[in-house]
C-alpha cells in the first residue's frame, strides 16, 4: 500500500507479544497534500509566483512583450532550475534579488522606451509609473509621467507644474506624495517649478481638502521640509497637536524630534 506524503499514524493501542512490542495505527490521510515532487519545489513556485506578480501589472498596462524579457528570461530560466536549488536560502535569496534587478531594468528599459514602434497609452503610462512608485522607483514613476505627458498634450509647456497639479487634484495619496517630492525638486533647479510656486499649489489643494480629511490630526503622516529652499522632504509623524495660532507642534522622525511652526494653512510651509 502506498500513502500520500506526510500521512499521519494515530497510534490506537499497544501490547507486548513474546517480547515484541505491537502498536495499533490509524493512518490519517489528507487527499489534498501535495506530492513529494510539490513539497519540494515550494520555494520554487514561490519564486515563480513572485515573477509573475511582478510581471501580470506591467503586462495589463502594456508594456510591450520586449520590454518585459528581463523578466520573462528570468522565468523561463528558473523554471528550468533543480526544483530542490531553490530551497537553499542563501540561493532563494540572490533569485529573489535577480528578480527585483529584472524588474528595474523593465522600468529602465520603458523610461527609455522609443515609443514609435510599439506606442504605449498615456493610460498605460500612468499605470507604470503608479507601478514604480509603488515599489519605490519614483525618479523613473517621474519619468514615466512625462512621457505620458508628451504623448496626452500637444504643448509641452511647464510639464512638471502640470503633473504636479493633475497630482494633487487626485488627492496625492500613496504612492505619489514622495513622487511630487521628486518633481518639485527637478522643477526647482531647472526653475520651472520655482519652491514657492510648488507651496502655493500644494497651499491651494490644502484649502480645498475635505474638512473630515485633517492632515494635521495626531499620527498622521506628514512631508516634513526642514530647509524649504532646498525641499529636501522626509516623513514625518504627528505626535502631539496644540491647538491656536503660530504654536508648536511636536513631530517624531526616526531617533530625532522637530518642531514645526503652525498657522493654519501656512502649516505646509
């Protein structure tokens, strides 16, 4: 009789017969176990289960089948691989990083795109870049919006200030605030988005926000720019709210603490 993989023995009784122990058993089986075969490859369908996370998001936006061989190559190898190399975890490890590097270079490689033989929609764009922001690739999520930019508008004129704005008329929720971050920066030193511009843009949206919606409330997450000049934005947590004009607010980042000025809508100042 053969049993499935990781039949269990319920042991049900047991005596002594001329010095040998006999012992009862119920073998418990589980139709739905895996195979030994699948029991060893997991990690390997893991692995592949992340490749194709990586790669379904791209592929329903359009990205073209050539701008996703990185990633496609990478697939094809591993499915060739020795099911048990996977179960290694140092080996898991450097697949899971050869996947992550093939999904840069994906990202690279529709940044840089020529556009001409395989067009992409502006849709299709936006969908990247909400991709690459998502996973923390936001000067490529930047460029991206630009192209999507170039190819939806007829006049190029203050791309940056235009993507800012579509941005915030959206709300800027996760994963685009750091994103904005990146675009006001750009349009600071090529000076077409000058620093009080950008803080008059993101001032207007604030005055136009859902009252229900504070920003300001305690543990809230918030952009925190020490030095406005230069917006060099980092995260920031609301630990304690005073109410009144021009008065403090205490905020926790990492191992350090700020304050912040607050009055009113000048708080995003």
């Amino acid at each position: 009789v053969l049993f499935p993989p990781l039949t269990g023995l319920e042991l049900l009784d047991h005596y002594v017969e001329d010095e040998v122990l006999i012992v009862t058993v119920r073998p418990s089986l589980n139709l739905n176990s895996l195979t030994i075969e699948q029991v060893i490859s997991k990690m390997q369908r893991s692995h592949l289960g992340l490749l194709d996370l990586l790669t379904d998001g791209l592929r329903f936006a359009g990205v073209p089948t050539f701008v996703l061989q990185p990633l496609t190559r990478l697939k094809a190898h591993a499915m060739q691989r020795d099911p048990s190399w996977f179960n290694f975890t140092r080996q898991f490890k450097a697949a899971t990083n050869e996947a992550l590097n093939a999904q840069m270079e994906v990202f690279k490689r529709l940044a840089d795109h020529n556009e001409v033989d395989e067009p992409l929609s502006t849709e299709g764009l936006q969908m990247a870049a909400l991709h690459a922001a998502q996973v923390g690739e936001h000067e490529i999520a930047v460029e991206l919006l630009l192209k999507a930019r170039k190819t939806s508008s007829a006049t190029q004129d203050l791309p940056l200030e235009k993507i800012a704005e579509e941005l915030l008329a959206k709300g800027c929720t996760w994963p685009w605030p750091p994103v904005l971050i990146i675009l006001a920066s750009r349009g600071a030193r090529d000076g077409s988005l000058l620093p009080q511009k950008f803080l008059t843009l993101v001032s207007e949206h604030l005055k136009h926000r859902d009252e229900a919606l504070n920003p300001f409330c305690k543990d809230a997450t918030v952009w925190l720019n020490p030095e406005k000049e230069t917006l060099s934005m980092s995260t920031a947590r609301i630990e304690r709210v005073v109410n009144g004009k021009d008065q403090k607010d205490q905020l926790a980042f990492s191992e350090m603490s700020y304050q912040l000025d607050v009055a009113g809508e000048e708080a995003v100042q």
